[in-house]
C-alpha cells in the first residue's frame, strides 16, 4: 500500500528565521515611544525648574542692586545703602503689628541688620542664578521669609492703631511663597539644568559637605 505524503507537510530541513515578528515591532515601537515621552516630560520638568531658578534668583538678586545703588524703584535715587542708606530702617521701624513689632524696631537701621540683610540678598541671588549652593540658599532664604512674614504679620486684621491691615491671607502670602519655592528649587536639583549645579557637585568640599549642594 502506498503511502502519501499530507500536501501542507514539510518534512525538510529549514533554517531559523531572524526577521523579528510584527509583535515584536509594535512592542519595540511602544517602548521607545515611552522612554521618549518619559525622556520629553523630565527635560520640561528640568527647564521649568530652572526657569523658575533663574527668575526668583533675579528677584534677590535685583533686590540687592536697587537697595544698594538707588536705582529709583523700590529705593529712590541718592538714598541707597552706598548713600549712606539704610535698607532695614524704613521696613523695620514701620512694623504696625506682631508680636515681635518692638525687637524690629530695635533692629531698624543698625549696621549688623543692614550688613546681614544684604548679604543674604546678595547670596541667595548669586546662588540662584548660578545653581550652586541651593541647599544653603534655601535655609538662608527660608530664614530671611519667616522674619519678614513676622514683620509684616498677615495674621492681624488690625494695626496697633486701630487701622485694617489689609492682609489678603492670613497665613500664605508670598513670604511663604517664596520658602517653598527656595525649597523646592533645592530638592528638585535645579541647578543642574542651565546652571553649573553639576560641576559644583563635583568639587572636593562639596562632596564631603553635601550640604553645600
């Protein structure tokens, strides 16, 4: 009897296939269209936060400069720090509520206040707008926040005189803001991005005192 080879069966030899299958492709597709979208999210994440450095570093920044030389904005011209000047007297001694109204007014004007207050102006500016230090600038900043948001005390609803205040919020006003902000910019690592966080990281101190960062 004879037997009969089924027509669909191929008995040969046949060499392995290296032509990736159409799953394979959709798969490989998908994955690179992910670590994109993943690799697009973090540069716009990266570039808002250092955006968002360099224009609260300018604020300090700008700060420092209109209270140092008069620039007749915020500091009217020929009345800056190098004028002879004061940049704590006006702001200190015009405290109107608080609890710590009296101790600012001790403080209004004196040379430490001014020298102090300038250099964390000066500080915080620089090291925002370079990226460098963000750690430190951030509990300098903080520091200097919470004494002017006990200064200007948006809790109160009146001044010492009877008057409104005026406050808008009771407690997040843009003191508060700009802490955050400062701490923010500190932990998210925002001087790494249009900055010089990354080679200031590598410096010998840095990396034994992280707290430099």
């Amino acid at each position: 009897m004879a037997v009969h080879e089924h027509p669909h069966r191929n008995s040969g030899f046949r060499l392995p296939s290296f032509r990736p299958s159409s799953r394979g492709n959709v798969d490989t597709s998908a994955s690179e269209s992910r670590a994109s979208a993943r690799t697009g999210t973090h540069t716009a994440a990266a570039l808002a936060l250092a955006s968002l450095r360099l224009l609260t570093g300018f604020v300090f920044l700008w700060a420092f400069l209109d209270k140092t030389f008069g620039l007749g904005y915020a500091t009217a011209s020929g009345k800056g720090w190098i004028d002879g000047g004061s940049p704590t007297k006006g702001f200190l001694s015009s405290v109107a509520a608080g609890p710590m109204r009296s101790t600012f007014h001790s403080w209004a004007g004196d040379p430490w206040a001014d020298r102090l207050f300038m250099l964390g102006l000066l500080g915080i500016g620089v090291a925002l707008l370079a990226g460098v230090a963000l750690r430190f600038a951030a509990v300098a900043g903080t520091l200097m926040m919470a004494l002017m948001w006990l200064a200007e005390w948006p809790p109160a609803r009146h001044l010492v005189d009877g008057s409104p205040s005026m406050s808008t919020n009771p407690f997040a006003d843009y003191h508060v803001l700009y802490a955050v902000v400062l701490i923010a910019l500190a932990a998210g690592s925002a001087g790494d991005t249009l900055g010089l966080g990354r080679p200031w990281a590598q410096l010998p101190l840095v990396r034994r005192s992280r707290w430099l960062r």
